[in-house]
C-alpha cells in the first residue's frame, strides 16, 4: 500500500511538471506570436500565417497534408515555406538533417532591398538519439551579386586549426583576426568588403553569423532571434550595405527586377 501511493505521489508530480512546462511553453510561443505580429504591423511588412500543408523537398516542388516527407523535405510550411527553402538552400545550416520546419515567416520591402525572417528547425538522428536544432533566420535580398563570404566569430577550433596552419583569411588588423573567422571564394573581394571601416563597424557589434552570396545577406543564430532585435538587425546590415565601396558596387551591382518578396 505505500509503494503504490509513493508511486501515485511521484507519478502525479512527474505528470504536474510535464503539463505545467506544456503550459508555459505554449504562452511563450503566444507571446513571441503577438511580438512578431505587432513588429510587423509597426514596420508595414507581412506576417504569414503557419500553414498546415506541407511541402516538398528543396527542388521537387509541393506535397500536401503536414506528413513527414523524407530527409530533405519540409513537414509544414505550404508555399511561402518551399520558396524559402528554395531561396536560401545553399545557405547554412539548410543544407542538413531532415523534418525541417519554417514557421513565424515576416516578409516585407526596404528601401534598400527585401527582407525575411523566420524561425527554422531541423531534426538530426532518430529514436533515443533524436536532436531538434532551432535556428533564427533574418536575411536580406539586395541588388547586389555577392562572392561567397562568411564573416563569423572566432571560435576555439578556429584557433586550433590556425595553430595547426588551417587558416582563414587574415587581415591587417590583428584584433579583426582574433574575433572574427573569415572565408570567401575569392580573397580579393574580401578584402574589398572588409576595408578598415568596415571591420572597425564589425567590432563595434554584438559578433553576428554573416553569409553573404548572390542577393542575399544572411544572418543566423542558434536559437531564435528575440522581436525586440530585429529593428536593430535590419539597421545593422542597412549600415553594412552602405559601407561597401563604390568601386565594388559598379562591380557587382544590378538593377532588380523584383517588385516584391517573392518575385
């Protein structure tokens, strides 16, 4: 008799925490709902809905039904989701594991370029050694043609690899060097974008994942970005964009045929 109402006790309180974190998960995504809502009414931009349907892998177009598609397919999104994957595929951290999944999408137009933002989450191994990966996404489409460049923070296995000779590209500030991990197709252009103003503007930020390539300017986190950051993420890349060169626009610039988000 008290083993079975030891058991009850525990049971129950195991029960109590489940539902009690259930609850409080579900006011926290209501919460950020309602932020991402108001930023988007604020800032005239568009807020899409969480579809229902799913969508098909990066390239092979759409299915239906919210059913988990296969390791490169999205399990819900619709549409809006499918061009996003489209557009941003050969971006990290895209390009693995699988029931992916883009929710909380706000689209909208600058004057200078477009912009995107959404949550992302993607799924690695299976069974006991299942892992959910959730990732913050804000980009931007301007009319400019990138080279590959990633400009991120330095990190421990960068400075390992450096000291084994696996180096990124080094420049001429020695404090640049040392927080930031550079690599780009083309060293030259690099160079070009990363001019002393401009890493002098990079070290006077929070360090951001920046990857840039064709249109788009991408920024990511782990986690997702808090509402409150996102103004002040479109006018750090505003002043990004504003920092290239002259000579390297006349270089990589064009003029856009878009006239929207997705065009």
């Amino acid at each position: 008799m008290g083993e079975a109402f030891v058991f009850m006790l525990v049971f129950g309180a195991v029960m109590l925490i489940v539902i009690l974190a259930s609850v409080v998960q579900a006011q926290a995504k209501k919460k950020r709902q309602a932020e991402l809502l108001d930023f988007a009414t604020r800032r005239g931009f568009v807020l899409h809905p969480n579809e229902a349907s799913g969508c098909g892998s990066f390239m092979s177009g759409y299915s239906t039904g919210g059913s988990i598609l296969g390791n490169n397919d999205f399990v819900a999104g619709g549409q809006v989701a499918a061009r996003l994957a489209s557009m941003f595929q050969a971006f990290s951290p895209f390009g693995v594991g699988h029931s992916k999944l883009i929710s909380n999408v706000i689209t909208g137009e600058l004057p200078w370029g477009s912009l995107y933002t959404f949550d992302y989450r993607y799924v690695t191994g299976g069974g006991k050694s299942r892992a959910e990966h959730h990732y913050g996404i804000v980009a931007f489409r301007v009319p400019l043609n990138f080279v590959k460049l990633n400009i991120r923070s330095e990190g421990f296995m960068d400075a390992l690899g450096g000291a084994l000779g696996i180096r990124d590209i080094q420049f001429e500030s020695d404090e640049f060097n040392r927080e930031y991990y550079v690599k780009c197709e083309n060293d030259r252009f690099a160079f070009d974008i990363l001019h002393p103003s401009m890493m002098e503007y990079l070290l006077s930020l929070q360090k951001l994942n920046w990857q840039l390539m064709g249109p788009y300017i991408v920024l990511i986190q782990s986690g997702n970005w808090p509402v409150a950051m996102l103004d002040s993420l479109i006018a750090t890349t505003e002043r990004f964009v504003q920092l290239i060169p002259d000579y390297v626009r006349q270089d990589i610039g064009f003029q856009p045929q878009w006239t929207s988000s997705f065009d």
